[in-house]
C-alpha cells in the first residue's frame, strides 16, 4: 500500500509531472513506476538583478524542514518585463509541506503610489484589471501603501522567521508562474530566497483531473482578486487535494 507524502503533489517540470502521472496510475496497478533523471540548471535570469545567496543571511538557525511560502500578488497587468506592468498588492503566508500554517496572521501590503502615478497605473491597466480592482477598492488604498523598498525588508524578514536557509522553502500558489515574474522584477531578493521549484495547485488540479478527480473547495466560485483572499483560497485547495490523495491512494 502507498503511504501519500506531500512530495507525489509536487510538479517541477514536464518530465517530472509525466513521471508522476506514471507513477500513480502505476501505484494503481501495481507495475513499478518509471523513473526519469531531471535536468540539471533552473533557467535563466531575463537581465534581472541577482543578489548572491551569501548575502542574504538569516538571523538565527533553525530547522531546515521544508516549507511552502504562499504568495499571491495584485497587479496592473500580467507582464512586469515588456509591458510595464506594476506590482500593487501582495499577501504571503507560510506553511509546512501538509499545508499547517506556521502563522495564522501572514504577511500583507499594499504598493504606495500618489495619486499622479496611481492615475498613470489606472490608465495603462486594461479594462478588466481597471474594474476588478476598483470593484475590491484596490485603486483608492494605494496612496496609503507602502513603499516597495520597505516591503521587500519586511516580507523578506517575514518569510526568513522559519525559512532561515536560502532555497528551503518553496514558492507556492495558483498559477505562480504569474506571481514568480513579478517576485523577479520587483522583489527580486525575495525571489532569489525561495527554491526554484514550486508548488502549483493549478497544476496540481489537472493532474488530479488526469486521474479521474475533480471538484474542490474552490469550484465554481469567481476569485475575489484581494490578494489575501485569494492565497487562502489555493491554500484550502492544496489541504483538499492532499486529502483527496491521502483517502483514494491509500
């Protein structure tokens, strides 16, 4: 009988992602799963700047379990490369690899813009990112944000309470490919701080999908696009996915 680790959830690449498929519907039949060796290197760094690891130094030693470090971000658009699309919001919590939370409270901040440049923000969103955030009252919470220097410190220090080793906690989410680029191009230490694989439940759901599992504490329901709401939202979908694959692998 297979014992369930949070590990089989965990999709790093397409042949990773392929091998778990195999492994699983081989788990099912009983036939030994194929094995396949990963690639070495994580990609390149698209010009952005990079801050040695040696630098980034933690304030005391702890243990190197590793941790999922949620992250969801608010934005302006979808690329912050080609289209100059700016960071507006972030929300961040932190948990082990069964999803307990470290902290109930989390991390939050709003980007601070004056009014000029929240103008400027509002006028180079599309419309859909003009109404969804005027919808949560996004636009009218910037002037009293944060400057993003400062956010990148705190959060930095945040996430480094229980992530004291470079690369030992995991980036996770819903679609975190989009947060990822956005860590890259505006809080780049942070980026560089987490492991470069990730832990994706959008991805995690198409391959429960490709096995027959389907629903979720999530379906059916619209994003609240309010960065914390919607953290917390993946992190209820990764306790259900976990579960569904505790109870029907078993």
């Amino acid at each position: 009988m297979h014992t369930f680790t949070p590990g089989d959830l965990v999709t790093t690449s397409r042949y990773e992602g392929r091998w778990q498929i195999e492994s699983l519907l081989a788990r099912d039949s009983g036939a030994p799963g194929r094995a396949v060796l990963m690639p070495a290197g994580h990609g390149a760094t698209r010009g952005r700047p990079v801050v040695p690891l040696t630098t980034l130094q933690p304030a005391a030693e702890k243990s190197a379990a590793p941790l999922l470090v949620w992250v969801d971000v608010e934005t302006t658009g979808l690329d912050p490369w080609d289209n100059h699309d700016e960071l507006l919001e972030i929300a961040v919590l932190v948990t082990d690899a069964s999803g307990n939370l470290v902290d109930e409270h989390g991390y939050h901040a709003v980007v601070h813009y004056d009014a000029e440049e929240s103008v400027a923000l509002y006028d180079h969103a599309d419309d859909t990112v003009r109404q969804m955030h005027t919808r949560t009252g996004l636009w009218d919470r910037l002037a009293a944000g944060l400057p993003l220097t400062q956010i990148e410190e705190e959060v930095l220090a945040y996430v480094q309470q229980w992530a004291v080793h470079p690369r030992q906690a995991r980036l996770a989410g819903s679609s975190v490919a989009l947060d990822r680029k956005f860590l890259e191009a505006k809080l780049p230490r942070l980026e560089q701080w987490l492991h470069y694989r990730v832990l994706d439940v959008s991805s995690n759901r198409f391959l429960l999908g490709a096995l027959g599992y389907f629903g979720g504490p999530n379906s059916g329901k619209t994003p609240a696009h309010t960065a914390f709401d919607d953290i917390r939202g993946s992190l209820d979908e990764y306790r259900w996915q976990l579960d569904v694959l505790r109870k029907e692998l078993a």
